[in-house]
C-alpha cells in the first residue's frame, strides 16, 4: 500500500486489522520518524466514525514492557501489583498513560486503554486521544508490530 498523508503529513502504512466479519470495523497503523499513529475507522449506516492516536516512538519500549513485565507478569514475579490498574510516563514531552481494561473495545475482553493526554481527539477536542485494544490484538498484532518497528 502506498504511504498516505494524515493532518498533512506523510506516514508509512504498517499493516490493516479487520475487527469484525462484517468488515465495518478497521485498524491501521501507519508510523513516521517520531511517531506510530493507530488510526480507527467504525462504519455506520449514515456516516463512519474515524479516530486516531499518535504516540512518540520513544513510548513504545515502555508500552511493550508494561505489558509484558508489568500487567501480564504477577507481583510475585516482578510485575505490577494486583491493586495497581494504570501506568503512565512522559516522552518527547507527551504523557503517555497504559491502563487495563475488562471491556476492551470489546464486550467482556480485557485489554488495555491507551491515552495520549498531551493531544486532543480528533473526534472530541475537550478529550484526549484514546484507543482500547484486547489482550488478543496485542499478541497478535501490537506486540508484532512493535518488533517490526525494533522495539525490544
């Protein structure tokens, strides 16, 4: 696929995720020299809605080893404690906030909330940029992708 230009840069397509049968909902992850951009499309009947989140790449180490090491690992082992449900750091001057969800942009499937709160949603500007991802779509897709991108 060949790049494209979100907000009047160009990004390089990474990969697309169908997340239903119906093909009415879509991910794509598209990255640039400082960012990856997941940027969601849900088709309705009368109009879609789009969204995106931008996250430094600097915050990518991070996310992937909160995940890993941090939610999915047990306290006992190193982990977060049981008590402990969000995380959150700076980078490039951007906070970056990984919080666990048990409805993960999916009915009853846990999975994480990840928010840039130093940029405004595309969709509400009073909010920031959000997007919620399952624990399966992490393993199947985020953390691969990661990997292509180097992260460690």
């Amino acid at each position: 696929m060949p790049d494209i230009s979100l907000r009047n840069t160009t990004y390089r397509h990474l990969t697309d995720e169908q997340l239903d049968d119906a093909a009415n909902k879509l991910v794509q992850y598209f990255t640039d020299d400082k960012l990856l951009i997941i940027y969601r499309i849900s088709k309705g009947k009368l109009y879609d809605t789009e969204n995106q989140l931008e996250l430094p790449l600097t915050a990518l180490p991070w996310l992937k080893d909160t995940i890993i090491n941090g939610f999915w690992r047990q306290p006992s082992a190193g982990g977060l404690p049981k008590d402990q449900h969000s995380v959150s750091a700076t980078f490039s001057g951007e906070e970056i906030l990984l919080g666990r969800s048990m409805n993960a942009g999916d009915f009853a499937k846990p999975g994480f909330k990840i928010v840039n709160k130093s940029r405004a949603s595309h969709i509400m500007a009073s909010r920031p940029q959000e997007f919620q991802i399952t624990d399966e779509r992490v393993e199947k897709v985020l953390l691969p992708l990661l990997s292509q991108l180097g992260v460690n």
